[in-house]
C-alpha cells in the first residue's frame, strides 16, 4: 500500500513526522508521502526540513517516506509558479489541493494545477472533462480520496478521469491515526466510487510506480 497525501502537525495534521511514518509501517503501508499544506508564506520553511527529516527516516526504517507538499488555496495565477518553487527548494512532488466541494477552493485552480504541471490533483470535486484531458495528456495524477467530505465526488471523478484516460491514485488524505484505512477498506471505497478490481489494481500499481520513480530521481 501507498499514500501520497497526508499531514504532520506542522500544518493541520495531529502527529509528527516520525510517529505518521511509524503509523504508516505498523499499519502494512510499504511507502507514504507527506505533503503538509503550504503556500508563499510558509514555502520556504515547510519543504527543506520536511526533505531533511524524511530522508534521515529513510535510512533507519523499513517504509519510504517521501517529503512532498501540497500547496493550499493558493490563488489559480499564482499556482504554476508555486508549483517550480516547491520543486526547487526540493520537494519530491507536489499536490495541488484541488477544487473539493466541502471548501471554498478557487474555480480554476484544477486547471492551473494541472497546466503549472503538478504530480497529483487532490479531491479534485466536479472534475470536468477537459481538465481530466488535459490532466491524462501532462501524466498529472487524479486523486480517489477515502477522506470523508473530500471523497462526496468519488464516484463523478472516476467516471470523468477515467473517460479521458487519466491515472488515478488512492489516497487518505491523512491529517490522524485513525486515517490509515486498511487495504480492503480502500478498495471498499474505491469500489464505491465505481471503480473496478482491474482499475484499482492499477491506481496501486500508478503509486508504487510514483515511488520508484520519485525515489530513483533523489
């Protein structure tokens, strides 16, 4: 198992980085990224203590722990720019937390997200069709959240990503213990967003390949 999306307390989430990797590994995840929220205030700080602390984890324990960010409400023509910032202080991967319908998420930040060439869409709400055809043209990964609230669109969002041939993964969206849904869980809730057997199966083939990928390039 892999998630891609979760939180420290060093944004809005309620365990450090050593106990949620800790958590992760006890609960049979074989990677986890974190990806606190971020945006052009706390940027600068967030990444490269978040980049040091996951690689020294790394060495000692036996799950990866990739130091992504996910950048936050952070206004649409500010996005493809944050998105490079990010990457040059060196974060692994970026999520843009996308248009959820349960926050007041800016209209046009999943198209700014996906055309500024972020990994992953998070929650991404009433995804619409040209931006799940866009998002499967640039590789950017459609997110199926098993977080309640964010994951009231599953079911539209799998339909749309998948007419336009996107690449979804399955993520918590983990801000507590409680979070780390086990594997049959989430296939429980992918399959209630409509997905099948085979195309679950390749939402975790996509994360386990996002890893080697991510991990090959650090």
């Amino acid at each position: 198992m892999v998630d891609l999306h979760t939180h420290t307390f060093f944004s809005d989430g309620e365990l450090g980085l050593a106990e949620l990797a800790r958590r992760a590994e006890a609960a049979g995840y074989e990677a986890v990224g974190v990806t606190d929220h971020a945006d052009g205030a706390n940027l600068d700080v967030l990444v490269p203590r978040m980049v040091t602390a996951a690689r020294e984890l790394c060495r000692v324990m036996g799950i990866t722990v990739l130091a992504g960010v996910e950048l936050t409400h952070v206004p649409p023509g500010l996005l493809p720019g944050m998105i490079q910032r990010a990457r040059q202080l060196g974060a692994q991967y970026v999520v843009v937390h996308g248009e959820t319908i349960t926050e007041p998420t800016a209209e046009g930040t999943n198209a700014a997200a996906i055309e500024g060439g972020a990994d992953i869409l998070a929650h991404p709400g009433l995804l619409s069709a040209e931006d799940a055809r866009r998002a499967a043209e640039r590789g950017v990964l459609i997110e199926i959240t098993t977080r309640k609230g964010h994951a009231y669109t599953n079911g539209h969002v799998a339909a749309v990503a998948r007419a336009a041939g996107a690449r979804m993964v399955i993520n918590n969206d983990a801000h507590a213990p409680g979070d780390f849904v086990g594997a049959a869980q989430a296939r429980r809730i992918a399959r209630g967003a409509g997905l099948s057997e085979r195309e679950i199966d390749a939402c975790i083939q996509t994360a386990q390949e996002f890893v080697a990928r991510v991990v090959r390039a650090a």
